[in-house]
C-alpha cells in the first residue's frame, strides 16, 4: 500500500509540475520575441508590445492532436501560457536578445536590451521543457576587459550535430561599463551603448555551463556587425552570416546597412574566416529579415525585412539563397489568405517542412498577433496553406515529351515521413489487388451463373419421344420450351449475347493530364463508336425436332426409320 500510495504521489506531483496551461488563447500583438520548437511545440519568450511595453511572459504552441483543417485565425488562438514550477524564478524584461534552442528541448537566451537604462541581473538564461524550470547560466565576461557585457542583436545559432556548442558572434552592447574598442555613444532611445558586441565568435558550451572564445579564428573581418541573421549548414559546417549593419572605425558611429551581394562566413574546421560573393537576383539591403535552412534542400530561406525599421515591411518578402551555386532566387508566392505575409521583427520556426512566421511589423509601430504558416517541402513549389494541418499540394511539372508529370509531397502539417509514404504506397497496392481480384471474382461468376443458365435450359423428352415414335406431325404446333421461358426482350438479349464475331477494337494513344497517377502515356483499349457488330444467331440454337420447314419434308418422307431415344432417367430393359 506504501508504495501504491507513494507512487501515485510521484504521478500527482509530475502532472501538477506539467499542469502549466492555464487556457488556451490570443496572445497580444507583439514583435522580436525569441521562439523554437521545443519536443512538440512552439515555445515564445517575450515580446516588444505597443507603447514600448515588454513582455516577460513564456508560451506555448502545441502542434500535436490538432483537428484537421484547423484555420490560421483560429490557430493563433491556441497558445497557452507556461506557469514554471519554480515560481520563485523572476524573468525579467528584454527585448532583442539572442537566443537557440539547445537538445530539442531548451531555450537559451542571453543579452537584451532595455529601456530604463539598468543591466539585466540575469544575463544568461534557459527553460528547459522536460523540467517545466528555468534557470540562470554563467555570464559572459569579456576577457580582454574583465567587465560583463549586455550584448543584443547578435547572431545565436546551435553548432549541432557537428558541435556539441552554441555560437555566438555581433551585437551591440548596452549600457557599457567602460570604454572598449568602439567609443561609447547615446542611441536614439536615449540609452549608451557601444557598436561593438561579439568581436569574433564566442562559444557556449551548454553542458558545462562554461563560455569560451572560439580559437582559431583567422582573417577576421575588420568591422563590427550587428542584426544579421545567421544559419549553420551541418553538411558543409559552414556558418553564414547576411545582411544586417556593419561599423567602421575610427568612431564606429555611423550604421551601415550590408547588402546581400555577399557573405560573411565562418569554417567551423578550419577556423577561417572568408567573404563569399554571392549571384543571382539579391535581395535590397534590410533590417530584420529570417533566415532558415530548409530540410529538402540547400537552401537559406530569407524572409521578410524593412529599409529602415520605421517604415513598412518589403512586398518582395521571400528570397532564397542556393549554398551549392552561392546565387539568389526571388519566390514569388502567392499571399491570397494570408493577412500580412510582409512583415519584419518576426519570429520564424521550422516543424518539419513548415515554417510557421509569427508576430512582427508589417508597419512602424504596429505589430501583429497572427500566425502563418508556408510549406518549405519543394523550395520550388513554396505556398502559404489555409490550414494546419494541411495536405501538400502536388505541383504539375511539363516534361520534355509534352506530357504532365506529379512530383510527389509528404503531408506536413505536417510532412509525412518515409515511413508513412511507403504505407500509402502499400496501401494503393493492396487496394489495386483488391480491385482487380473483384473483378475477376464477378467475371467469373457471371459466367458460371451464363453456364448454368443455358445448362439448364429443360427439353420435354416425352415430346422427343413421341415425336419420333408416332412420326412427328402432330407435334409441329408446340413452341420451343427453351425459349418459352424468356420473353421477347429476354430471347433477343439472351441471342445477342452468343454472338460469335467480336467487335473491332482500336487502339489508341492516351496523353496523361495533371490527374493521372503516373508520369507515362499508357497504352488504352477502347470500342470504336462507329464499329458495333451486327449480331447474328447462333448456328447452334437449339430447335425441336417437331419444327420442320415445308421444304424440308421431303428429307423427312426419305429419311430412315427414326432411332426410339429413351428418356435420361429410364433404365434400360436389357437390366
């Protein structure tokens, strides 16, 4: 009974400590808040509301045991707010921090940046989703001046699985406690700040809590960057850096906007630095976009963005950039549905083969609360769906030959897996088998049931008999009994269907269309319209003896003696 009731007691207390939805709802409009999938929902920490209000709040997004064809409005009014178990933990307000997702199931976050001119007691934090807590991380101390540094607009991205490490490398540093390389200055909000962050890249390392410089880092670049967004190919274990601001010396005052002509990169291996010049049609020069690997592709996915962050968002809002070629393609998507698919300070996330873009500007001093989703299956068939879950469209593709091909896509919502593809593939095998195994269970039986039809189709033997024993005459009035079973209709169906020549048949080139399973011209057989045979009769239809044409009865009158014939069922006297 103890341990019954001490473990119920453990069962209790686990689902009180995951007990953190309080209700389901729509969060308020917001921007640059810092989210990531974590197990199997979106989590969001934070935001930059209206009026220069902050949020410190954490929510989430479940993805799982959704309704089918759940709407983007109704969607958005799924998020719950997370109550950590540790209630004595204080978040403390930052807006542009910097943040990654660590082992698919915490948020890291670090830095920030405030209005009220005070540090951030807490610099390095994290929530980790299996223990519902947070907790506080080691700070970054510079060590070339032993002083902590809060540092915003840096670019955070997760060296998984190539590294077992968080990199971090830009910024702006907020409320400087000394001078560094770059002079303090007063920004437009009237804070002190310093335009240099991260100077070169500086790991984390999450499982001893420990923050290391990168070592070796060569050729480094001589400005200092802020805003830009990176993303991690594991592939290559290149990192690349795009866009963003860029400071020169000697002051470091003046905030240059990069263009997308080229990249910073970093080699993870070889420790080098280098400028990759970059083709194509290049997105202009913006703040605040999104970058994302895509996961069936080697392609950046660049989203969204504004000239100067006191404007409106780009209309020209999705670029992707091809690491295998290094160039630049414009998507041209269509936003039908979609309330706002422009915006900047958004938040993006990756689920599979959905990118789910949140929150944001479309224009200065108006954020937004909704949520859109784009599939990223096919970087050549990017679309915004109506729903999620959804079903991926299947995009026709002409081929060489004139004909119309289907490339097929995995259900996204969620994207199917291999897995569930080769079920689907069983399926429509099994299904085919089924089919054609009916049909040849139905033509088969047609055709006993035919047999037996005509099998037993009765003769009047008494009258055969009696016929041939009393010469016939009397006997020439009687219809034939087959065929007095069947009506006029029924004999000529019946007649029409023992017809003996076969219909001509044509064949005939079929092109497939965009609803055709396959990518092949198969081959059809089809009935020529112009070519129905003429039914004729059987030579064998079955006649009584006792029906004798008027020319014929010579024949008869020559004939021989007829043959007594003895019923089936009379046995023979001789036993």
């Amino acid at each position: 009974m103890k341990c019954l009731t001490a473990a119920f007691a453990a069962v209790v207390t686990t689902f009180i400590a995951h007990l953190d939805i309080l209700q389901a709802m729509q969060l308020e409009k917001r921007s640059e808040s810092q989210c990531g999938l974590l197990v199997d929902s979106i989590y969001c920490f934070g935001g930059s509301l209206t009026d220069g209000v902050i949020d410190s709040g954490l929510y989430s997004l479940p993805l799982t045991n959704l309704p089918n064809n759940k709407t983007m409005i109704n969607l958005a009014k799924t998020w719950n707010l997370i109550n950590h178990t540790n209630t004595e933990y204080i978040l403390e307000n930052r807006r542009r921090a910097n943040s990654a997702v660590y082992n698919n199931n915490s948020l890291f976050i670090t830095g920030g940046y405030t209005y009220n001119g005070t540090m951030i007691t807490n610099q390095t934090i994290a929530y980790n989703r299996d223990t519902n807590t947070w907790q506080t991380l080691g700070t970054y101390v510079d060590a070339n001046y032993s002083s902590i540094r809060q540092i915003y607009n840096a670019g955070v991205v997760n060296l998984a699985p190539v590294e077992n490490t968080i990199a971090i490398y830009g910024g702006v540093t907020e409320n400087p406690i000394k001078n560094i390389t770059a002079p303090i200055q007063i920004d437009s909000l009237n804070q002190t700040v310093t335009h240099e962050g991260y100077s070169s890249i500086v790991n984390f390392n999450y499982g001893a809590n420990q923050w290391l410089p990168r070592s070796p880092q060569m050729n480094l670049p001589a400005m200092f960057y802020s805003a830009q967004s990176v993303t991690f190919s594991p592939k290559t274990g290149l990192i690349y850096y795009l866009g963003g601001f860029y400071y020169t010396s000697p002051d470091y005052s003046k905030e240059n906007k990069q263009d997308y002509k080229s990249a910073n990169v970093f080699d993870t291996s070889s420790g080098s630095w280098s400028s990759l010049n970059l083709k194509g049609t290049a997105p202009a020069a913006r703040m605040f976009p999104t970058a994302t690997l895509l996961p069936n592709s080697n392609d950046i996915l660049l989203y969204g963005g504004t000239s100067t962050g006191m404007t409106t968002a780009f209309t020209d809002f999705c670029y992707t950039l091809n690491l295998d070629t290094n160039s630049w393609t414009r998507q041209n998507i269509d936003p039908v549905g979609v309330a706002s698919a422009p915006r900047f300070a958004h938040s993006a996330v990756l689920v599979n083969t959905t990118l789910f873009i949140m929150f944001g500007l479309a224009v200065y001093k108006n954020p937004l609360d909704d949520i859109i989703v784009m599939s990223v299956n096919d970087v050549n068939n990017l679309y915004f769906p109506e729903t999620f879950p959804y079903i991926e469209q299947i995009k026709p593709i002409s081929s060489s030959n004139g004909t119309i091909s289907a490339e097929s896509s995995s259900n996204s919502s969620n994207s199917l897996s291999t897995g569930a593809v080769a079920g689907i593939a069983v399926a429509c095998v099994v299904v085919g088998l089924g089919a054609i195994a009916a049909a040849i269970f139905f033509y088969i039986r047609k055709k006993r049931a035919d047999k037996k039809r005509i099998d037993e189709l009765s003769v009047d033997w008494d009258q055969v008999e009696h016929f041939y024993n009393n010469g016939g005459d009397a006997n020439g009035h009687i219809m034939v009994e087959n065929e007095h079973y069947f009506a006029t209709d029924e004999q000529a169906a019946f007649r029409g269907s023992k017809v003996l020549s076969s219909p001509s048949i044509a064949l005939e080139k079929h092109t497939p269309n965009e609803y055709d399973d396959d990518i092949y011209t198969r081959e059809s057989t089809t009935v020529s319209g112009n070519m129905t045979p003429t039914p004729k009769e059987e030579s064998i239809t079955l006649m009584k003896p006792s029906v004798v044409e008027g020319n014929d009865a010579k024949f008869v009158e020559a004939a021989a003696p007829p043959v007594v014939k003895q019923k089936p069922d009379i046995s023979d006297d001789r036993n």
